[in-house]
C-alpha cells in the first residue's frame, strides 16, 4: 500500500495526546489492537524512510559546486519536512480509529489442538 506520505498526514495532529482506551479496544482486545497499531507503524516508518532516501538519492553527486550548494537547502528542506511529520505510531492509531485498516489472524503453523 503505497502512497504519499503528505496524503496520509493531512490534518493529523502531530503531538501526543490521551486515548480512550475502549475506543481501542472496540474491535479486538487492547493487546490486539496494539499489536495491529504496531505492525502498521513499523510499515509505516519503513515507507517512510524509503521514500525520504528516493528524494534525497536524487541529490546525490559526487563533487562539490555552487550547484550543490543550491542543492544542499533543498536537500536540508525536505529532511525537515520529514522530521516535522507526525511519529508513525500517531499515524497507525489514526488509521485503526478511523478503520482505514484491514487486518486479519494467520494461521499458527505447528500447533494443534486435540
């Protein structure tokens, strides 16, 4: 699932705040939840991180001119655009509250019941 970062932030709060825990809990147990909430964030700051390496992969140069120095703000400007997104974990429980996921239970491999 891939998609601009800049599309799934779009007037999310950056900061930390309270949760009702029974709005958490509404679809699973709490323990579930989080562990859904938890797995999305880890994919979330793994796209996250690939796609800031693709924009600034397109700065790389290997010798120094004015031109890179141009570059350089630029390259400045998009880390902190990165730095100043919400913390992945803000945007997964988001996305649960907002039942923008979809999840569902594996399978346990070599465990039988009798």
């Amino acid at each position: 699932m891939t998609t601009d970062i800049k599309s799934k932030v779009q007037g999310l709060d950056p900061n930390i705040k309270p949760r009702d825990i029974k709005g958490l809990a509404a679809q699973t147990s709490i323990y579930e939840s989080i562990a859904v909430i938890t797995k999305r964030a880890e994919q979330i700051s793994i796209e996250m991180k690939n796609e800031l390496h693709s924009k600034l992969d397109e700065f790389a140069s290997t010798s120094e001119t004015i031109e890179e120095i141009l570059e350089n703000k630029e390259q400045i400007e998009i880390s902190k655009f990165y730095e100043r997104l919400p913390n992945p974990a803000i945007i997964a429980t988001e996305e649960f509250l907002r039942d923008h996921l979809e999840f569902g239970y594996s399978e346990r491999r070599g465990h039988t019941e009798e």
